[in-house]
C-alpha cells in the first residue's frame, strides 16, 4: 500500500468518525425531543394552575412550619400564590359574590354567611360541637363534580397568623364546613373519601348534554 492510499484510508475514516458522531448526536437530540413529547418529566410543586384528584400531591400530609421560618421571603411568596393543597396553611374567603349565587333558603338552611380572607399556619382544630350536617360540597381539586357530605356543625382552629402570631376562630354551619374541608387537605384528605357516594354528581351535566359534550373544563385560575 503506498503513502498515498494510507492517506486516503486515514482521511476517510476520520470523515466517517466525523458523520457517525454528527448524525449520532442529532439522533439522541431527535430521541430527546420524542421522549420529552410523549413521555415528558413530571413537575413538581407548587404549581400555578389547580392540583387535581389523582395528583400525589394531594395525598401528602403537609408537614409543620418552623415558627422562624413563617416571615421568610419564601414562605410568604408561597402564601400568597397558592391555595391550602401543598403546604401547611389553611385559607378560604367566601365573598360578596360567592354568596349572592346562592337563594336565600340555601344560604339559610346551610348556614352560610360572607367569610373574610383568613390565614392559619399550622391549624389544629378541635370539635365543639359533634352534631353533624350533611350538605353539598365541592372542590376545586376535583373540578366539576360535587356530593353530598357530612361534617361537624361546630368547630375551633387555633393556629399562626401570617406575622407568626397566635390566633384562633370559633365557627359553625358553612365556616365550619370549610375549616374541616381545608384541614382535611392538610392531611391528604379530599371529601371524596367521606361523600355519601350515591349523591356523587357532575355539576355542568346539563350542560354537557346541551352542547353536545362540547365543553371545557379549566384547571387554572381565571
């Protein structure tokens, strides 16, 4: 073999190195961009839209707040983004307009009044009254359905206030309603574990049928 064909030998099979390891590297790109498409990695919280049942997340007992840590940039970031479903705090308003959506014999017979925007860090509840009451209850982490669901007429939560300072809230009827549903997150509970299961509905089924199926759940806020 002479110098020449060596050099040619040589030549072509750095030029092959250099197409194998070219063509190599756009086919795991193009795997990458495959697997990423139709098996993508999952996210992890918190997250800006609506956790939904099914999510692990939501069976997660939440874990206490060192009181040192309540005012940190962080913590208080969190508060204020997001909802009583990943993290150790517990809040619910019901307002003006949440309230005159409903007749006034429900509001009555459901003991529902206008609630302000409360914070609890670390809520403990206690029962004072173990007479229960069953009513329709809903979530947000199970759009779109509801169900009739037993709770205790009376509760107490105690807790941390958002400045870290001690505070508490009696309440009964539909304030009591939702300190049990909030806490029940805080312990990886939904209401679908104590719903009287025959009362299990979907609340736009009506609609379903009127639009011919053609109707979109969202699961961010609006």
């Amino acid at each position: 073999m002479t110098i020449l064909n060596v050099y040619r030998s040589k030549s072509a099979l750095v030029y092959t190195l250099i197409f194998i390891k070219r063509h190599l590297i756009t086919f795991r790109k193009f795997r990458q961009l495959y697997t990423e498409f139709w098996f993508p990695s999952p996210s992890r919280p918190p997250y800006n839209h609506i956790c939904q049942i099914g999510d692990p997340v939501l069976r997660y007992k939440a874990e206490e707040l060192n009181a040192e840590d309540i005012k940190k940039n962080e913590i208080q970031g969190v508060r204020k983004r997001i909802s009583a479903l990943t993290v150790s705090f517990g809040y619910r308003d019901v307002t003006e307009k949440i309230y005159e959506e409903f007749s006034p014999e429900i509001r009555k017979s459901r003991e529902m009044a206008i609630i302000p925007f409360k914070v609890f860090i670390n809520p403990e509840l206690k029962i004072t009254n173990y007479e229960k009451v069953c009513f329709p209850e809903a979530c947000e982490s199970v759009r779109g359905f509801s169900a009739d669901v037993p709770r205790y007429r009376e509760v107490l939560v105690t807790g941390l206030s958002a400045e870290g300072k001690p505070v508490s809230w009696q309440v009964s009827g539909w304030a009591a309603r939702i300190v049990q549903h909030e806490m029940d997150h805080l312990s990886g509970r939904l209401y679908t574990d104590i719903m009287v299961r025959s009362t299990f509905t979907c609340t736009c089924w009506d609609k379903v049928n009127r639009t011919g199926g053609r109707i979109y759940v969202p699961f961010s806020p609006k």
